[in-house]
C-alpha cells in the first residue's frame, strides 16, 4: 500500500529529505513543561537565583516520570510517525513513553558574550549506544530534541551537521559486519571538523520539538548566555530495519535520506554479515546513578512543604512492577553489551561491566 501524508505538508517532507530534520513548533502539551519544570532545581539541588551554586556547566539527568509519546506532544508524534512509514512500523514498547530525563546546559559566567565555530566543537556524535550498528539499523531511526525552555541564538542549543550524514552512511555501509559502539576508535565524527560545511543550531520556544535523522550528527554548544537551556532527547525505535531496497520505489522519508546521501536509489547488495545485537545502553547507567540523590532531595523537599515521600511523583516510589515496567520500555532489562558501560557522561569509553544492570535505589 502506498505511503500516504496526512500530517506532514509536501514542504516538510522535502525540507526533512534534504536537511535530516524538522521543527514542530509548540507541540508539547503545557501541562509537562509546566509540571516537569517545577521540581527542577529541587532535583538539582540548586538555588535558581544564586548561579554560584550551578556546579556544573552541562549534565545529564535520570527520568522519574513518563507518559505515552501521543500524549506528550500528539501533533508532533502524528509527524514522526509518517516520517518512518506509519505508527505500525515502530517498536511497541521501547520508547513509546517520554519522560523527564532532562538535559541541562547552563554554561559559566566565562562564557558569556562569547562565540563558537562548530568546527571547533566537540562531542560530535549520533545517539547509538544500544544496539550494534548497521547501514539499515532503525533502532534509532529519529532523534528528537523536546525544548522545555526557550533557546536563543547562542544560548547553547543543540548543532546538528547536515552534510555529516552522508559520511557515516558510506561508513556504515563499508561495514557491512556492523560496528560496536563507541565509535571513538573509528574518528567516525572526524569529518565534522575537518569536511563538513552545512550545519544548523537549534533555537526554539518552550515546547517546540525538533525531529532529527538517526544518522545525523549533533554536538551540544557553549551557552554563552549562562542561563538554564533544558531539553530531553528520546528516539523512535522501529521494530525492523530499514528497508533500502523496495521493488516499488515508496521508501520512507527517513531512508530515502541514507539513499539520498549514498547518492543510490536501491542498495540491493547489502547484506549485514553479523548478528544484530542490541544491550543494555552504555551511557545510562552513570544518569541512573543520580536517582537516589534525586530521590531524597524531592522527599525532603516534600516533607518541608508539610508532605512526604507519597506526594513525590517518580516511577521510582510506585513498586517493583513499575519500574520492571519501566525499565522494559528503555532497555534496562537487557544484558551489558560488548563493550559495557559509560562511566561519566565525559569519559566514553569502555570503562566497567557492573554486576547487573539494576540499581539499589533507597
């Protein structure tokens, strides 16, 4: 049956074709920006109005609560879904919640004023660090970029390298026996700084949602404001690969970019040489680590606010079934993959195994 767009305008499906992503503005319903937000600095145990106690310029944080994708931002989920090929393509369960993961760059006083050029920055990457990586793999066949405040020009907003994609599709497709995460040892991301010139920077309203190609490559930038810039960064996951080689030509959105940037329209030879692999993600287990001091801090704050640990809203209180649940939905269940785990959201490499992937959390 044909591809059909309901949601999509003609203009957006070109404009994601070409570029690797799109923006979605004000999709996110007010309830979560609101309701997420309010316990931020509760979470960080920071003051909000006193930047000497913001410790750290950029970190990651663990997720404490999640809704189903259509409920959090329903057009723009309409929108992704057509990019893949329609919702019966994605996985059923994995990532089909967002969450609260927050992602925050706060910069330094240092920076401000300042200015960057993307060839300079570091961190060049695409979010694969669950699954063995193969021209076709779709575990993440889109990023997304959730904006929980607003991002001005040079407040830090996410770079995304367009004509990146083009060098890791010819990567992926030279290895045809998949590649292990990380991919340090590969320079994949070199051409970033040394080759690439076409390069866009998020900047966005609260609530705005950016869709981005698996494959393109992205890098945080420098605050140079030194003020709270908040995002979560989910992905689709689809439930099988990419099909790069349709007799009928109707390829989705989201392979007609790997076919575009290949310069090919059917790769018919391609044939992983290897088992797929997916494992438990490599660089989650140091964000899960900060869930008990999360934890205690939220506690407390409700226990001065008159409450108790039963008015904290985190799957993390709500018994063993829901967290098996939760931790089903985000891969946490799975074995540690070949090359373990991230230690530090800095320190990449391959670092330790820990003796199982569940946390004593109180």
């Amino acid at each position: 049956m044909p591809l059909t767009y309901k949601h999509l305008t003609p203009e957006e499906r070109a404009f994601f074709v070409e570029h690797g992503w799109l923006r979605v503005p004000n999709a996110i319903k007010p309830k979560y920006l609101e309701e997420w937000m309010s316990n931020l600095w509760v979470r960080l145990g920071w003051d909000p109005e006193d930047k000497s106690t913001w410790t750290e310029e950029y970190l990651k944080m663990p997720r404490h609560r999640e809704v189903p994708t259509d409920e959090f931002c329903p057009e723009a989920w309409a929108k992704m879904c057509e990019i893949v090929g329609g919702e019966d393509k994605i996985d059923p369960v994995r990532e089909r919640y967002y969450g609260d993961q927050m992602i925050c760059n706060f910069g330094t006083e240092e920076m401000k004023g300042g200015t960057h050029d993307f060839r300079e920055l570091k961190g060049w990457h695409t979010d694969n660090d669950w699954y063995r990586q193969f021209l076709d793999s779709s575990g993440n066949a889109l990023t997304i970029i959730h904006c929980f405040t607003d991002i001005p020009a040079n407040g830090g907003g996410t770079a995304l390298c367009e004509d990146g994609i083009k060098h890791l599709c010819e990567q992926f497709y030279a290895h045809p026996e998949g590649i292990d995460p990380p991919f340090d040892s590969l320079n994949l991301y070199q051409h970033c700084k040394t080759e690439c010139s076409k390069f866009a920077q998020i900047e966005a309203k609260a609530g705005d949602v950016f869709i981005t190609h698996g494959m393109i490559p992205h890098a945080h930038t420098p605050n140079h404001l030194h003020y709270p810039r908040i995002i979560t960064n989910p992905h689709v996951n689809l439930a099988e690969p990419f099909n790069l080689n349709r007799p009928d030509g109707d390829y989705t959105l989201c392979e007609q970019v790997i076919l575009r940037a290949l310069g090919r329209d059917s790769i018919p030879e391609y044939k992983p040489t290897r088992e797929r692999l997916a494992f438990y993600p490599r660089t989650a287990f140091y964000k899960r680590e900060k869930v008990r001091d999360e934890l205690q801090r939220m506690i407390a704050h409700a226990e001065s606010q008159g409450g108790s640990a039963a008015d904290v809203d985190s799957v993390y209180l709500r018994g063993e079934e829901a967290i098996l649940e939760h931790e089903k939905r985000n891969g946490y269940d799975k074995a540690f993959g070949p090359t373990g785990v991230a230690a530090q959201e800095k320190d990449q490499r391959p670092t330790y195994i820990p003796p199982a992937p569940r946390h004593v959390l109180v």
